[in-house]
C-alpha cells in the first residue's frame, strides 16, 4: 500500500507533464498564433516604463490587477492594488525614474503569460542625493482579461548588483 501511494503522485505528475506537452502540440498543429499576444505584453512593458519616466503613478498602477502580488527584494510581499502604491509613492514623490527592459523570455499559455526580463534602473532625486542604478531581473505573470487586454498579477525581481559591504575600521 505505501509502494502504491509514493507511485500515485509520480503517476499524477507525469500525466500532467505529457498532457501539457501534448496540448502544446494539439495548438501548434492547429496554428493558434500567439505573436500578438506577445507584442501586447511588451507593449505592456513599455507602458510601465513610460509611466515611472513621466512620473505617473496612476497610470503606471492601473498595469497591475486590484489583487496583484508584490514580491520587492527585501521587503515582505504587498498583496493587493492599494498596498503596492503605498509603497510605491514615496519613489514616485522623491525620485524621477527611468527603466530600460531586456526580453529574455515571453511564455504565453492561453490566458496566462509571463514574462522574464533584465532591467536596469535609474532614479535621480527630485531634491539633494545620489543617483541610484540598480540592475536586476524581473519575473512578471499576467492574465488576458475579457477585452483581450493583459494586467499584471504578480511581480517579483531581484537585483544583480552585490550589497553594499561594511566599511573596514
């Protein structure tokens, strides 16, 4: 019995895998064309970038859904909308921003997508400071909404750059 029970979960799994990979071929055999899709959420990435470049945190939070999930680096997770702009006003109000994006990898799967980027960015105080540049990688995952439109619904990333190391006495 305990052989049979360690077996069905393998068994389950694999059912999945296969019947994943097989309705990937079932979409290309019938040609469902995703490359518009694609392009949407790219253009959906430059609509963020444009939005933190002109300092519009209206428009910038209307990309992302009312239950978003949030994931900063060094922060606990922002669940929702209205937690995620709190924590975002603050860069809004004191920096001007700017974001370059790199594709690395755009997946599309009926009405979920994500995508994987590079970023490198850069926000200049609106008063005194320093410039801060920070390169990292995000992960975004989206859903096509009725209109065809995609929002994001979750975000993570990370940075690519070492901490800061303490200063040696």
């Amino acid at each position: 019995m305990k052989k049979l029970l360690t077996i069905i979960p393998l068994v389950i799994l694999l059912c999945i895998t296969f019947g994943c990979q097989q309705g990937e071929e079932v979409a290309e055999e019938v040609g469902v064309d995703i490359s518009a899709d694609i392009e949407a959420i790219k253009a959906w990435y430059d609509q963020k970038t444009a939005a933190l470049k002109v300092g519009d945190r209206v428009r910038w939070i209307a990309l992302f859904s009312e239950d978003v999930v949030f994931m900063p680096p060094n922060s606990p997770i922002l669940d929702g909308r209205e937690a995620v702009q709190q924590w975002g006003q603050p860069f809004f109000e004191q920096f001007n921003m700017d974001e370059a994006i790199s594709f690395d990898e755009i997946e599309v799967s009926g009405n979920w997508a994500f995508g994987r980027t590079t970023y490198t960015f850069k926000a200049v105080p609106k008063a005194d400071g320093e410039e801060i540049v920070e390169n990292g990688k995000f992960i975004h995952i989206f859903k096509q909404l009725d209109d065809g439109t995609w929002i994001c619904t979750h975000c993570m990333w990370s940075s690519n750059d070492p901490l800061p190391t303490p200063k040696k006495e």
